[in-house]
C-alpha cells in the first residue's frame, strides 16, 4: 500500500467519474469538455465547470458528503485505504495521561484519562469493555492503597493526579479526588479518619476554595490538618510547578513544619460542605451521561485581570533568546544548510545545560526525532561531544522514526513514551515537519492546523518546547515550504541559511522576546575513530564569501578530494559514477537530490571540473 | 637556525616501543630493537598470548592520516574531536594511535589504519566513554580474550581476517608510566602486517 494517500487519486477519481475520456501522461480528463482533472501526480483534482477541487479526501467528500470521521469509513469500505492513509485531523484531542483509581483491595475501579487540550473523561471497567458512566460508582481518594500501606504516614492532599504522583515520586504520600477542583466528596472522607493531612492548594481561587472544602470535609476525623501555602508559585502554579522552579523535598518539609494546625473549618463564602457536595453530584451526574467531568465553576472563559496581566512572570528562555521554555518553534532553511546540525547541538545542549553557543540554556530532558534517519547522527553526537569535552550520560534521547503527527494514535504513544521515561522533558525536536506530515499536503493550512494541535498536545503533556525542523520553500527568500499557517502558529520561526558558505541563524520571528542578530556558524570538520563528522563553531564577524561550504557541499568535496587522492594524482580525474557512489555511501543521509545539489554548487563555483564522465578538482581548489 | 635545520637531537626515551596487530593471523605482537655486538640494530618480535591485560590510555587516543610509504611511519594525529587534517596523500589511511601498558611490556604504543579493527576500537571507545563517568580520574584496562573473524567478499573472493575480541575489564588509577603527553611515534622503519583497508 502507498504511503501517500494521493496513490489512490486515479482509483477514487475512476470511481465516481467513470472511465477518463484523455489521458495525457499523469493527467486524466473526464467530460465532453474534459471539465474534470486529475492529476496522479500530485494526487489532486479540479472541477472546472464546478470550480473546486482538492486531494483524494476532497473528493469522497464531495461526492459522499460525509464528516471526516464517516470519510475514513468510506475511504476503507469503497477502496480499501486503511491504517495510516486514513485521514485523522479531527478530532485534534489526544489522550495524554490515564490515571488508575483502585479500591483498598487493589482492584481498578476507574480511570481518569487526561486528554489534550485539556479535557478530563472518566471511565470504568466492564468485563473487557470500559463504561463511560460514573452512575452508582463510589469514589475514591487516587493511590489508595499507598495510603493504606502506611497508615502512619502525612497524606498530602493536591489538586490533580498529577501533583499526587509527583509527590509520591519523591517518597511522599499523598492522593487528590477525581474531577479537579470542588468535586471532594463525602464517601472520601473515611479513608482520613485518624490520619495527618497536609493540604496543599493551587494558587487560584478556584484551588482555595477546593482546599477549603477539602478541610471542612476532614476536619473533624483527621487527627491533624495543616493547610501550607507555598511560596512563590506561578498564578495557577501548583506543586509540580513548585518542584521544577528548583525547590526540593526538605524545602517542602520545612515549609510544612512551620505552617500552623488548622483548627477551625474555613469561613465559607459560598457554600456550605453539604450543599457543595450535592450540587457536585448533581453535576457529576449530569455529566456522568457524557462521561465528561465539568468544573462546578460557571461555565465561562476566564478572564484576567490587569493586576494578574502585571503579575505574569517575565518569558522564560529554554534557550536564551532563541527558544522559549514552552514554546513551539520551527527551524527552516534549504536542503543542506546545517539545519540538523544545530538543532542536534541545540538538543544536547538543553541535555547537559550546556549554554548553545554563549546562550544560556535551562536543563532537562530532549527528545529528538529522527523522522529522516538515524544513520549519521551517532558520530554527529561523538564528534560534538569530543569537541565541547562533554563526558558521561545525558538525558538526550533520540526517536529513530518519524512519527505521524496528523494521527491520534501516533501521538499518544508519542505521549505515552514521554511519560515512560519519567523525568521532565524540556525539548522535543521534530526532524522533519515534513516526516511528520508524510501522506499530508503541507500547503494544507488544515493538515499543518493539526500539525499544531499535535505539538501543542505534546508541549503542555512534558511541560516542555517544541521545535519543528522545516525545509525551505522554493525560492528560501520567500520562506518555509507549505502553509503560512505554520509561521502564524509558531512563537520562534528560525531561518537557517547560507551566508557565503557559512550557516546563518537568523530570528525570523519571536512572539515573546527582542530580535537579536544572527548566529554564524563555521562548519568545521572533526575527527572520530575512523570516521569524521562536522561541528558548529560560532563566528563572529559576518563571513567572506571565500572558502566557505555547506556542511552538504563540503563532504561532496571532501569524498572527491578523497577519490582523486586515491587515484595516486592529487588532479587526477575520476569518473562522475565513482564520485557518485562514494558521495552516496559517505552521506547516507542526505536524499539523492540534496547530494546533487551540493555536487551542482561545487560545479558552478569551479571548484570542480566534469567533463566527458570524468570529473577532477580545479586546479584552484 | 639558518637553514631552517633542526640541531634537536631525540634521545632514545622518546621513542615508545611499539605493539602491532596482524590481522591476517589474529596475533598481538610485542616489537623491541636491540643492538646487537656489532653495534646493529636488530628487531626481536615476540607473540602475546591471549588472554591478556593492558591499561589503554583511551582518553588520549589518537585519531588522523598515517603513511608507510616511505618506509617509515608518517603520523598525522590529532585528538579525538579536533579538526581532522587533510589527508597529505593516497598512501594516507584513517588510523588511530594509543598507548597502552602493562607490566611485562611497559609502555607501548599501538596504531592500526586497517578498517576491521578501526571499528573495534571505535566500538571499545564507546564503551570507554559510557562508562568513563563512573570511573573519573581512572584509566580501562583491556582485555583481550581472542580474537574475531571478519570475512570481507571481493571480486577476488572472500578475505578473512581477525580481529581482537577485547572489552574493557576493569578501572585502575592511571599508571605512573602513561603520565604526560603521548610521544611521538618511534621514527623508524615498521613492517606493517598485512592490512585489509583498502578492500572497501
């Protein structure tokens, strides 16, 4: 089966349209006025007479009528296209985190699945089926059998599944209530009779007043309660925010120590203990038919306030200037630019807290995805470890398949191997935006809509950046290939290019920051065992036009220079087949074009000379 | 200084005493020059046997271009991760050049230029640099347990060729012998053993 769902344009167009009336190489015709293209090629299709047109799904679309979700049913039923070339775009939800409830015997009684944008579902299980009805269900406190494992241990009680794992990864007890904010509710209760309890709100309103509800609830059964407001959290911020500002476990417990024994229920100014809980079962229930779990919060976009727009924190930086700590960023620039180059450095350097270049750099986790190959970024890394002295284990990890972030399924197990690796990842890189989109037409501004919605789901599921590696349009001037709507999206757009043979990062845009000049790269050549791999080294007075080669070009020279010294004559001539076949076995990485490309430049600017299958170095090279 | 010619003399104490690898039989040989009654140098060669252990100066390896052309070695090296520097002819091949020591044959130096074993190194040096950070300020000792075979298809026919089998066995304190920046290559004529670098 093809890759590319345009494969089957000629199929479906068969299909409605009946046989073509012309053919003409790629191109088939329908109509008397042969009013109706389309082109195999490119996998596209136009009405003239209607004025319309589009891909293969445009077109059962067109004739079916369908939403897209009964379009994947029709593209599977009538043509047989399945798995990945069924299009996913909607919906742009993706399932991040599934949290297990289990009673005091272990059993798994229910689950909240987080979904991306945030979104909550519940569900339970049902012989090998899940129900999405929460009806006759009695919650739990999440962890519970931690809880019940040490009886003697402070309960730490948060907001979130989240916070509660976060604390228990830190020897911690601690549990929160399913639903978020306002849903605590009575049958919790008994599983805190006797125990200490420290309560630990959001900072918001909404957090308050959950804490308070939580403390009118277990304040008459719980031997001890104490409610510990953490200094220095973000509006919003909860304890995982806490915990990745740098505080620590004996910061935590010093700030606990010293807050004071609640001794009283708070002064409720909404509601009283009975009457939230049952207004929340009578929400919970109304949505229990949905299994979707709304806040008893008013149902209204929240609003701030000028005070809390003067109180946001200043940007944080991932990466100074360039990247920031949760922002979604595209590197683009032509074939052979150096564009993997720097965004791998860029990813070891976050790994280590390596500054990238005299840029200060926030450490934690990178995950980089090699959606064009795995094969030379392993001397890539030795070589730039070798050269920046880095010894011993960093936390960069490298995905060696593109992941398809057009489908659902791809994406959560996207998600899914984040959450595996258990720590903060503060960079995921995506090489190529264009591997990741395989089978999707980037000038789509719907296919690279949910390109972004993807990236998004991912950033806010690590808490961490994004970066998008990008090709090029045609004419590089005129900016990245595909959509606009991916510069819209993005927050940094960096344009890698050649400036005399030089790589040149320039900041095409920074929706959080100042514009800064340019970064200029050297391409230098290092050695391995070997072998031998380029690496960064940042100039900085603008580059003369001498000298100066693409990391792409330079190889293509280097395996000539290579050649030639071979054939026993430093101007020897080869064939253009062995330059060929070297240049393709040095760069496996590199396409076909990209290396002809190179080989092209290297012809144009005489530094070498073909002629009659044979090729040699100028003599001024 | 005039001419530009160098009036430095070597003493003997730069130059390392070499052990080489021939890849054809799978045999670690030991080489020392000695002077014999008429004053000649002569070269004794002497097989290790296997098992054996050395302590490898892994994080001074040295990678780069070296020649026999002319007889003797001609060693372009730099460190690991420095600028490569251009290959000075055809008869140049990768190489790589490492001290190691043990007690029964002191200080030596070891280089290789063959593929085979260009990629045995690198695979120790993986190892080497995995585990370095558990081991600050120590130094691996190799162990080579026997040897590999590589067999190679060329429009002749098939090659075989071995390789060590070795692995880092364990970390000690650096010895005192390997303190100090490499030394030069000994500047006199080597026979290399057969080497199979040129049949890819």
């Amino acid at each position: 089966m093809a890759g590319n769902i345009g494969a089957y344009m000629e199929q479906v167009a068969r299909h409605y349209w009946g046989e073509p009336t012309k053919k003409n190489g790629t191109k088939l015709r329908w109509g008397s006025k042969q009013g109706r293209e389309a082109d195999l090629r490119k996998g596209v299709w136009f009405d003239y007479e209607l004025n319309c047109g589009g891909g293969v799904v445009d077109l059962v679309k067109h004739f079916e009528g369908a939403t897209l979700g009964g379009i994947s049913k029709v593209l599977q039923s009538k043509f047989g296209i399945a798995g990945r070339q069924v299009v996913q775009l909607k919906p742009r939800e993706f399932l991040s985190k599934v949290f297990d409830y289990f009673d005091e015997h272990g059993e798994l009684r229910y689950q909240v699945l987080r979904y991306e944008p945030t979104r909550y579902i519940q569900r339970r299980p049902d012989g090998d089926d899940w129900v999405y009805k929460m009806e006759g269900v009695e919650p739990l406190p999440y962890r519970l059998p931690d809880m019940l494992e040490k009886p003697d241990a402070t309960v730490f009680v948060v907001e979130g599944e989240k916070c509660a794992d976060a604390l228990a990864k830190l020897g911690l007890t601690a549990t929160t209530s399913h639903g978020g904010a306002g849903k605590w509710r009575e049958p919790l209760n008994k599983y805190f009779e006797g125990r200490r309890v420290i309560v630990l709100p959001d900072n918001d309103d909404p957090g308050a007043r959950h804490a308070d509800s939580v403390i009118t609830h277990l304040l008459p059964i719980a031997k001890e309660i104490r409610r510990v407001e953490l200094p220095g959290l973000p509006p919003k911020g909860d304890i995982v925010d806490w915990l990745n500002a740098g505080q620590d476990l004996d910061t935590l417990r010093e700030f606990c120590k010293r807050a004071p024994v609640v001794e009283t229920a708070p002064d409720k100014k909404s509601e009283t203990p009975e009457q939230n809980s049952s207004h929340i079962y009578e929400t919970a229930e109304e949505n229990n038919s949905s299994g979707i779990t709304v806040d008893a919060e008013p149902d209204v976009f929240p609003l701030m306030t000028l005070a809390e727009l003067r109180a946001m924190p200043p940007v944080e930086w991932l990466v100074e200037n360039l990247l920031t700590r949760t922002g979604l960023g595209v590197l683009y620039g032509p074939p052979g630019a150096g564009k993997s180059f720097a965004a791998l450095e860029l990813a070891a350097c976050v790994a280590r807290g390596q500054p990238f270049h005299g840029l200060a750099v926030e450490q934690g986790a990178a995950i980089y995805i090699a959606g064009e190959g795995v094969g030379g970024l392993g001397k890539r890394v030795k070589a730039l470890e070798a050269a920046r002295g880095w010894q011993g284990d960093a936390p960069l990890y490298l995905l060696g398949q593109a992941v398809a972030f057009a489908e659902q399924g791809e994406v959560e197990r996207l998600m899914k191997t984040i959450t595996a690796r258990g720590e903060r990842v503060a960079l995921v890189v995506v090489d190529t935006v264009a591997r990741a989109l395989l089978g999707h037409e980037e000038n789509s501004a719907d296919s690279i809509g949910a390109f972004v919605a993807a990236c998004d789901a991912v950033k806010r599921h690590c808490g961490g950046a994004l970066l998008g590696i990008h090709h090029a349009g045609k004419d590089a001037a005129r900016g990245m290939r595909g959509s606009t709507a991916l510069l819209g999206a993005v927050d940094t757009s960096l344009k890698a290019a050649q400036e005399h043979g030089f790589l040149s990062l320039a900041i095409e845009k920074q929706k959080d920051g100042e514009q800064v000049e340019p970064l200029r790269f050297r391409m230098s050549q290092r050695a391995l065992i070997g072998d031998t791999s380029i690496v960064l080294e940042r100039v900085q007075d603008a580059p003369k036009a001498r000298d100066a080669l693409t990391p792409a070009q330079y190889l293509a020279l280097q395996c000539l220079r290579n050649l030639c010294i071979d054939s026993m004559e430093q101007f020897g001539k080869v064939t253009v087949a062995a330059w060929h076949a070297a240049h393709s076995a040095h760069c496996p990485d590199e396409t076909k074009q990209a290396r002809g490309a190179a080989r092209n430049v290297l012809q144009k600017r005489g530094l070498v000379v073909v002629e009659g299958g044979k090729v040699w170095l100028s003599r001024d090279n | 200084m005039g001419l530009g010619f160098s009036t430095e003399s070597k003493s003997s104490g730069d130059i390392i005493p070499i052990v080489k690898w021939d890849a054809k039989a799978g045999d670690m040989i030991r080489v020392d020059r000695e002077q014999d009654a008429s004053g000649a140098w002569i070269k004794n060669e002497e097989e290790i046997s296997f098992p054996c252990k050395f302590v490898a100066d892994l994080d001074a390896i040295e990678v780069g271009w070296l020649s026999f052309d002319s007889g003797a070695p001609d060693f372009r090296m730099v460190r690991i991760g420095e600028e490569m520097p251009e290959r000075p002819s055809a008869g140049h091949k990768n190489a790589f050049r490492l001290r190691i020591y043990n007690k029964e044959m002191g200080l030596r130096e070891f280089s290789h230029s063959a593929k085979t074993v260009l990629r045995k190194m690198d695979e120790l040096h993986n190892q080497f640099e995995a585990e370095r950070g558990a081991n600050a300020g120590k130094a691996p000792v190799i162990e080579i347990e026997g040897t590999e075979p590589v067999r190679i298809n060329t429009p002749q026919g098939e090659l075989r060729f071995k390789v060590p089998n070795w692995k880092i066995a364990a970390w000690v304190d650096k010895p005192d012998e390997m303190s100090g920046a490499p030394a030069p290559a000994a500047d006199v004529p080597v026979d290399m053993p057969a080497s199979e670098e040129d049949l890819f």
